[in-house]
C-alpha cells in the first residue's frame, strides 16, 4: 500500500523562489541540491519526486535580469542604399507626402477659417480649442493610417528623432505650415515652447511605439496613435498663444510659402531650430535614460547591488 503523502502548508503560500544569477562554473545545480537536501533529511522518495516537481516552477534569473515577452529590433544602419531599390521605400514617401498634404489641408483651413470669422459672426469660429482637436484629430487619424505603411511620422522632427536612436536609416524632409512669434514674447521664449512642444511629442512617439509596450497592449491595436494625437492637441493648447505651435518643420515651411510676405520668415528659423532641438533631447532621453542604453554605458546598477 502506498504511503500517502502530507503536503506541507507552506507549499500554497510560499511565493515563487527566485535562484541567484551569481554563479560559478563550481556551483552545484538546483537537481543536486535536492537529492543531497533529501539525503541528509532520510526522506523517501515520494518527497523527492515531490519537490522535483516544485523545481519546475521555480524561477531562474538570467544575468541581466532580461526575461522579456517582446524583442527590441535592432538598430537601423545610418545608411542603407540597399532601400533605394525598394519599391516599400518609395511607397512609405508617397504615403507620408499623402498624409502631410492631408493634413496641412485640414488644419491649415481650420486656422483660416478661424482668423477669417469675427466675434460677431453667428458660427462663432472653432476657437483655439477647435484648433487643437482638428491638429490632434487628424495626427489620431492619419498615424492610424499610414503607421503600418511609413511608420506615420508626418512631421520630420518626428523622423528625425528616431534617426538619431538609430530606428530609421534615412531621413526625409517635407514642406508645410506657417507660425509667428504673439506680440508680447521674447524670441527665447518661442525657442522654449516649440523645444518643449516637440519633445512632448517626440517623447509619446517613443513611449507609444516602444516595442515593450506593444507587446503588452497588443490586444488594442489603435493605442499608439491615440496618445500622440492627445500630445499634439494639449501642445497646442499649451502653444498656440505663444508661436501658434509649430512642433513641425512641415507645418511651419509650408504655410510661410503659402502667405508668401516677408513676416512670415522673420522668426522661421525657431520653427526648425526649436523641433530639431528638441527631438534630439525626447531621443536621448529615451534610448540612454528610460531605456538599455544608460544600462549599458554606466553598467547595470542590479550587479553592482548584488555585490554588497
């Protein structure tokens, strides 16, 4: 007759054991050390196959702790001329030029439409929170369109920033959209804005696509274009009395084009510069502070705990 066994209590209440990744080419493995714990404590075999069983559930850490459901990609080549002979190249510039023209279209007309109207037309006028949905709407709209085509960028600061993590290999620019410093701020304080504005942006592009992420939240596939376009409309909440919010190169060339008077390129370099900047700055801040790259530069903080 079989001797039943009694499972201990500690057995549904003890959490998962976590194994040390220290180890050595002398250190024994988790099988031996259960036959010897066994052997010293004169236990039947029962208990042994028990707790082999046990050891199947156990958690076993790896040295860089880097047990991951999702795979980073790894980094694009600064150049690449094997895309020129692509026809998907040529289908992503198509793409992005579309979405660009639709969108300066759309918004462009919103801020015409919006200058045009007096206080005492009956409309009323959309208003600058108007102003803000139609851009917020329309980057909702057009990055869940063309994002699996040409990665729906629709700004070059936005390319530009994943040039520089090494996520795109070639850089792109387009034309569209014009801004001017409100009467009452400095020059500085336009630069400020459009840094801050674009990093706001550049920085949710970052957090929106992170492959980590998306592998989480891939049971809700419009998730990354919803918080970009909520970034770009509570910028230009924040902006438009300021520079009109410029936050795209795009937006700002091609709307000074199409005024066509001298005013409109007195401030055009903080349209260019002020994105640039601050694309470089969301760039850095998420590849070598959020993520594996300032574990890599300054060493893994984890293994310099574990020797104390």
């Amino acid at each position: 007759m079989a001797k039943k066994v009694e499972y201990p209590s500690w057995i549904e209440v003890a959490p998962p054991l976590i194994i040390s990744p220290q180890k050595t080419s002398n250190s024994p493995s988790l099988e031996t050390i259960i036959e010897e714990d066994s052997a010293e404590n004169c236990e039947d075999d029962s208990v042994l196959v028990l707790k082999r069983e046990m050891a199947k559930h156990i958690e076993v850490g790896d040295p860089e702790f880097t047990a991951k459901d999702y795979q980073d990609p790894p980094p694009a080549p600064l150049i690449d001329p094997e895309e020129l002979t692509k026809w998907s190249f040529y289908r992503a510039i198509i793409a992005e030029f579309v979405a660009t023209l639709l969108f300066l279209y759309i918004t462009v007309l919103t801020v015409i439409g919006y200058k045009s109207q007096s206080a005492t037309d009956e409309c009323g006028g959309v208003g600058i929170l108007g102003i803000a949905w139609a851009f917020g709407g329309m980057i909702f709209v057009l990055v869940y369109c063309t994002a699996g085509i040409s990665g729906g960028h629709i700004n070059p600061a936005v390319t530009f920033g994943l040039f520089l993590a090494r996520k795109k290999a070639y850089y792109v620019r387009y034309g569209g959209g014009a801004n001017g410093l409100a009467v009452g701020y400095s020059t500085g304080t336009g630069l400020a804005a459009e840094i801050i504005g674009t990093f706001v942006l550049v920085y949710t592009v970052f957090s929106a696509t992170d492959p980590k992420r998306s592998a989480r939240d891939s049971h809700v596939p419009v998730l990354a274009p919803l918080p970009i376009g909520f970034a770009v409309f509570m910028v230009h909440l924040a902006t438009i009395p300021i520079t009109g919010t410029g936050i795209n190169p795009a937006r700002s060339l091609g709307a000074a084009v199409m005024y066509g008077k001298d005013k409109a390129w007195d401030d055009q370099w903080i349209f260019w510069a002020g994105p640039f900047i601050g694309a470089a700055i969301a760039a850095f801040y998420h590849q070598y502070i959020l993520r594996a790259g300032a574990v890599k530069a300054l060493g893994s903080f984890r293994s310099s705990a574990s020797a104390y």
